[in-house]
C-alpha cells in the first residue's frame, strides 16, 4: 500500500462514519446492485442459482436481498471453481500453494491474497481477495483500529511511527495476520509478531528490546502480556489495545483497560469478510460496516454479503454467528448495530431434563457479569443436567465472595432460561490459557458428556 494514498483513502472512508442513515443505506445498495450485476455477468454459480429461483437480468437492481438465494460453507467447497469470478483460480490449485508454498503475505500468482480457514466447521476452504478487494478491507480494518480518532491526531499517531506488536497465532495463512502484517506496512509502522506458541520468556525479551506502544491480538493472548506487566515483568506504556478474533468478556475488558490504562478496541472481522464491525463502547453494541458488507439475521440464521470481493463474491453467505440487529436511530452513526450475542454456535451447551426435553444456554448469555475480582471463566458440560465453570480470579480477590456473586447471577440466568433443573459448580484455577494449537481461548471445554 502506498502511504500517502492510504491515508487520502481512509480520509474518504472515514467521512461515511457522517451520513446520515437514509446516505449509508443508499451507499449500501448502490454497492450491493453493482455486485449482483457482476456476478450474474461474471460468475457461472451464481448466473445459475439465481436463474433457479426465477430471478431475471431485469430484477437485479430493484429486488430485494431477501429474495436471492443463500449459500454456505459446504456449497462454497463443492462449487468454488463456478463461483469464483476468475478463470486461473481453481481450488486444487490454491490447495497445492497452501500446502507448497510458505505460510507467509506472499499472494497466489502475486495478485490474489489467500486466506486459509478451517474454522470449527472441519473441513479447509479458502477465502481469496483480488488486489482492490485487499486494499479496501485494510482500510476498513485501520478506520476500526484508529476508531475515534480524527484525521489529525492520527496523523499525528503514525508521524511518532508507532511500533505495533500482534500477539496471536501467527504461523499460518490466518487472515488476521496477513491483514494487519500489510495494515502495518500501509501506515508506515514498525511491527512484530509475538505467535502464541513462543515461550513466555521470549516474549519478555522481545517485549523488552521493541517496547510497543499500539497492542493488537486475540483477547486471551494480550491477557497474558497483561498479566505479564501486572507482575512487572514487562512494562510498556501503550497508546491504544485492539482486541480480535474472538469474543471479549465484559469482565476480561475491564481488566485489561485497568491493566493498560487505556480504552480497548473490539474489532469483529471473519475469513469471508475481514473487515465487519468494531466494538469501543459494549453497552452499545458493535457497530457493523454497512458500506463494506450486508448483514441479515433471519430465523436467528446470521448471513454475510461482501461487498467489496469481485473475485470471489459472497451473496447471502451463511455464517455461524449469532447476533441481534438494531437499526441506527436519530442522532446515532448511520451504522447498523449488533446486540445480544455475537459467538459461534458451536459455543453452545446443551441440557436434557428426566422427561427428555431439551434447552441451550449460550456462554456468551453471561456477558453482562460484571463481578470485580473475576477475570476470566470456561466451561465444561460434565453430564447432560450438570456443568462446570472454571474462573480466574485477579490477584488479592476474594473467592468466597465471586463464588457467591457467580452462583446467584449463574440461576437467574438458568431460571429465566427455564433450565432451574440443571446444577452447575464453581472451580478456581490459577490461569485460563488459550489452546496451544489455535492461539485462541475455547469458551467450552471439550469432553464427553455423561
């Protein structure tokens, strides 16, 4: 990316952030009418499905979204060399680069960035951006990292040249990695990566020799560089925490803006569209980018429509995220917000009463804890009317009294759920770690269920 280029096309994307609702839906549809046209002309998946459903050339631009066909994962595996838009991009061959080629920035053919992702849904798939696809998700995830800051004082930000450590899993075609290694590069700053798998005492001392002043990374990882500066063991004095790639607890943003002193930035991207939203305020919800991307809820089913990627559209794509939506209101930013829950479905646990009847409770229903003391908590379903809470507690709290808080909270929340049938129990341990092979905290414990 070129320097003075990101920065005069920021400033334009920035200015979407003063429209009004009425202007951002307008945005919205124009970009959503020029996709629809390109796929129908460009791609022969999509030329079919809509065809199949009765939807003509003449209907593109009046129909509403709601009316095209959806698509996933699975259809996404068995019909990506259909789908995609350019003819030299074939799955096997991408495959064969995965797997050949080192895990690093370096493009397919030097013009098509490939993300890797497996996901919990198994099975690899890919997830490519053209050259101008990659280039306009930078800047969406620079507006959300410089959130709420003018043009002005981030210039004044990157004339320091901040030096900017990523703390996550890094040895892989990750689409986190890739887009902020080149985000980075845009913006002219120094950068290093800490990979969750590196010793504790590595990081130390690369902390110590780069000493960052801006932290990005998976929540569970900048946990541990907190926990670190908390014992002294590394002091750093930092101007701004984005926090990425997987959900942030209420409890746990609190620590870590105790920990850092400063406010923390929730960014909320995916494979398919890494740039979707950013979180700075959780009693208001995250703020989705409506001129980069469409997001419907329907039936509690979340899907995702791209709308920047020409090479590899994604129209109505099913995602597993669960969220709400909220409409901007008078006075608001013209952006749609998400509220409710926002996790995979996967981070579910499910209970059965004597009779055989069945009810969910999502982990991510007790975002609203708020008890001091408590920093970080897991789960494990231990039979199918029994679980288990694992919490991490900060230095000096006392236990007792987050027990008591985290057991009366915990039956209001089962009550109101109607599962007062299940019996739950509080374990202590000194540190939640994240899994040693994703870099990230799994918020459900694996294991068999009795």
């Amino acid at each position: 990316m070129n320097y003075l280029k990101t920065l005069t096309d920021l400033y334009r994307l920035k200015k979407n952030v003063k429209l009004s609702a009425d202007k951002m839906r307008s945005l919205q549809d124009g970009k959503l009418r020029k996709l629809l046209r390109y796929a129908w002309e460009h791609s022969v998946y999509y030329r079919t499905a809509f065809e199949r459903v009765g939807i003509t050339e003449e209907q593109l631009d009046t129909l509403p979204l709601s009316c095209f066909p959806t698509i996933d994962k699975q259809a996404l595996l068995e019909h990506f060399d259909e789908l995609v838009t350019v003819p030299d991009l074939k799955q096997e061959n991408l495959r064969e680069f995965d797997a050949g080629e080192a895990a690093d920035r370096k493009p397919y053919q030097g013009k098509y960035h490939v993300v890797h992702s497996s996901g919990s849904t198994g099975k690899p798939g890919y997830f490519v951006y053209d050259g101008d696809a990659w280039s306009q998700m930078l800047l969406g995830i620079i507006r959300a990292a410089l959130w709420g800051m003018s043009m002005p004082q981030i210039l004044r930000l990157l004339m320091k040249r901040p030096r900017i450590v990523y703390i996550a899993a890094t040895d892989g075609r990750y689409g986190g990695a890739m887009a902020v290694g080149d985000g980075i590069d845009g913006v002219g700053a120094k950068q290093m990566y800490l990979d969750i798998k590196t010793p504790v005492a590595e990081w130390i001392r690369q902390l110590r020799e780069f000493q960052p002043n801006i932290v990005i990374g998976y929540p569970s990882a900048i946990k541990i560089l907190a926990q670190l500066m908390e014992n002294g063991e590394v002091g750093l004095d930092a101007e701004r925490v984005i926090s990425c790639g997987e959900p942030l607890g209420t409890n746990l943003r609190i620590y870590l803006e105790k920990i850092f002193r400063t406010q923390v930035v929730n960014f909320y991207g995916s494979s398919e569209s890494l740039a979707l939203g950013v979180e700075t305020n959780p009693t208001d919800g995250m703020l989705l980018f409506d001129d980069m991307n469409v997001i419907e809820v329907e039936n509690g089913v979340m899907y995702l429509t791209c709308l920047y990627n020409y090479a590899q559209p994604l129209i109505r794509y099913r995602l597993s995220d669960r969220l709400t939506l909220k409409a901007p209101e008078g006075g608001e930013l013209p952006f749609t917000r998400a509220v409710g829950l926002l996790g995979r479905n996967e981070d579910v646990l499910w209970f059965e009463d004597g009779r055989g009847n069945r009810e969910f409770l999502h982990p991510l229903a007790i975002e609203g804890f708020c008890i001091e003391g408590l920093k970080d908590y897991q789960f494990r379903q231990t039979t199918k009317d029994t679980f288990e809470m694992f919490a991490e507690t900060e230095h000096g709290a006392s236990k007792e009294r987050i027990r008591q808080e985290m057991l009366q909270q915990m039956r209001e929340i089962l009550s109101e759920k109607k599962l007062d049938f299940v019996q739950f129990y509080v374990n202590f341990v000194n540190e939640i770690l994240p899994d040693i092979r994703t870099g990230k905290k799994p918020l459900i414990l694996k294991g068999k269920v009795a």
